[in-house]
C-alpha cells in the first residue's frame, strides 16, 4: 500500500514537527492542504499535548502526526551546569537579564504515549531514539502508525528493527535539531544517505534535508524516498507559528548562511549563524537537555525585546529559497 494512502493523505509530503514553532493552526492548515500536518510535541507536557490535539482536531478532520522526543538519560555535574551557566550571564546581561532562573525540565514522554492512545491520533513519529518495546506494542495494538528518525544508514536499521513503520531520513543540510541516536554525530548528505537506507530496510523511507523546491522533491521520490518532509520551506508561510522576526530573517538568508552549533540546546543543530552562536564558540556548553533549559529565558527574552541576535533561528542550507505566501501555494509548487 502507497504511504499516501496509508496515511490518507493526498500528497506525499510531511510538513517537518519542528517543536517550538508549530501551532494547532499551522498544523491543521498542512493536513487541509493535503500534507501530513505534525504536531512538535517535543517540549510540551502530557496536558498541553493533549489540549493541542483536540485544538488541531477543531481545525481539521483530516490526518495529522504526533512527534514526540524520545527522552535521553543524561547525567549532569552540578559544577559543570554552573559553568554552563556562568558562561551564559554576559549575554544575559546585554539583554538586561544578569541574574534568570533556570528550571531543570522533566520528560513526559510516557504520558504523552498514552495521551497519543486515548486522543485517538494514528501517527506518531519519533525524534532523538526510538521507543521502547513496551510502548511500541501499546501503539501498534492501538493501530498507531510509527514513524522513526535517522541520520545514519545504522540508525534506519535499528529503527527498522524497533518496530518503525516507515523512517524519516534525516540528511545533513536539515535545519533544527539532529535526530542522531546512536553512535558518533555522522553528516551525510541526502542523496547519499537516502540511497544507503533505502537498499537497507524494507518500510518506506521519507526524505528530509534542504528539500525547497519541485526539483528536489522529484530527486528525492526518484531515489526511493516515498514522501518527503519539508521544515525550513514552509516557516515563512502566512500559517506558521514563528516570530516574524523568525520569519524575516529566513527570507533574508543567503545562500551557506546556516552553521552547526550546540550552543542554544547542548545539542547539534543547524540555525542561521548569529552573535550568540558567534560568541559562544569556546565557551562552556552543557549537555542536552540542561543548556536547552539554561537558554531558555535568554532565547525568550530576545524574542520579546525583538533582538535576533539571541534568538534561535533554526534553518535548513536551502533557507535562501523560503518564500512567504499561503501553505496551500507553497505545496502547490511542490506538486
């Protein structure tokens, strides 16, 4: 059976969950324009991934995804995180924060599996590991189409044998946040990778990387991909949830704007280089999820105070070719 129809869906196209800029109207708005909208639930707790459900469903009766970050165990040296912190107070300061609390966040994940359950969505797709076999049985027995990440040809195969139905490819010129699960950071190219996975693994494959126009969408089905899934395209849309700032500055990039930097999360990913990245080259970083934690009021504060330099701007190597416009055309181009 075609994904698209699997998935009742009526183009092979996955608008990417990216956690944090997704809203219930952004999410509805992909699946009416015949992508499989996804919701970033990554941050949220069980409660506001279930409000955020039935918010998606008032908006649409069509299919849409759940995306949820498989949690990581990561130990933690107090000294360490205070050094993390410290390294973070002058950029506090120019924003007139020389003292912020920083509150440690905590995992819902098995709560937001069993709100996936109970709210009846059939998608769920997975970010930074794969699940356990407990909570794979629990969604496939509530006939829950899953949906793995990887970035590398080791990691599809054991996504393949976790029990994924189908793995999103991550390859090198994503935006956001590496799906990297096992083994050391590995960056390899789309093409390249898709190649690899496809000839290793039997369940559908959906490509994701710098995928901005109807050319590469058409490279990457030619490949054996049997969808793909679009982030850094769809940001500037009327429909997303981004800061407008957010939003001008990816129609401002330039070609090879977008660097790798682990200093807003702890963990590697690819944004459009600004001062904070700049200057937080050789400074102390904590592990993934506490400098996601300690960055947290400073990437808030920046927002607010409208000042890009601190903020976030997760983007992909083809950000050059977003436009603004309704989803609905940007897909329309794509097709």
């Amino acid at each position: 059976m075609k994904l698209t129809t699997r998935l009742e869906i009526e183009y092979p196209i996955f608008q990417a969950p990216m956690a944090g800029v997704t809203t219930p109207e952004f999410v509805a708005a992909s699946s009416e324009a015949g992508a499989l909208g996804s919701i970033g639930a990554g941050y949220l707790s069980a409660d506001e991934t279930r409000q955020f459900i039935r918010e998606v469903k008032e908006r649409t009766e069509k299919s849409f995804a759940v995306n949820l970050f498989v949690p990581e165990r990561v130990e933690m040296d107090p000294l360490y995180l205070r050094q993390a912190y410290e390294a973070l107070k002058p950029i506090g300061k120019q924003l007139g924060l020389p003292f912020w609390e920083a509150t440690l966040s905590e995992s819902e994940f098995d709560g937001q599996v069993q709100v996936v359950v109970e709210e009846g969505v059939k998608v769920c797709s997975f970010t930074f590991g794969l699940p356990d076999e407990k909570t794979v049985r629990l969604l496939k027995g509530n006939d829950v189409y899953l949906i793995g990440t990887a970035t590398t040809v080791d990691e599809a195969k054991l996504a393949e044998q976790a029990g994924m139905d189908a793995i999103v490819v991550q390859g090198s010129e994503a935006g956001g946040h590496r799906g990297s699960f096992a083994g050391e950071l590995t960056l390899i190219p789309l093409d390249e990778l898709l190649r690899g996975v496809v000839a290793a693994v039997q369940v559908p494959v959906i490509a994701t990387g710098g995928i901005a126009n109807k050319e590469m969408m058409g490279n990457a089905l030619s490949a054996g991909a049997q969808a793909v899934q679009i982030g850094t395209a769809f940001l500037a849309a009327d429909e997303s949830g981004a800061h407008p700032l957010y939003k001008q500055a990816i129609l401002d990039a330039e070609a090879g704007c977008t660097v790798l930097t682990k200093a807003f999360s702890g963990k590697t990913a690819r944004g459009i280089r600004n001062r904070f990245i700049t200057e937080m080259n050789e400074e102390v970083i904590a592990p993934y999820p506490f400098q996601n934690d300690l960055t947290k009021e400073i990437r808030k504060e920046a927002a607010k105070q409208g000042n890009t330099d601190f903020m976030s701007l997760w983007a992909g190597e083809s950000v050059h070719l977003s436009t603004s416009e309704k989803l609905k055309a940007i897909i329309g181009k794509l097709i």
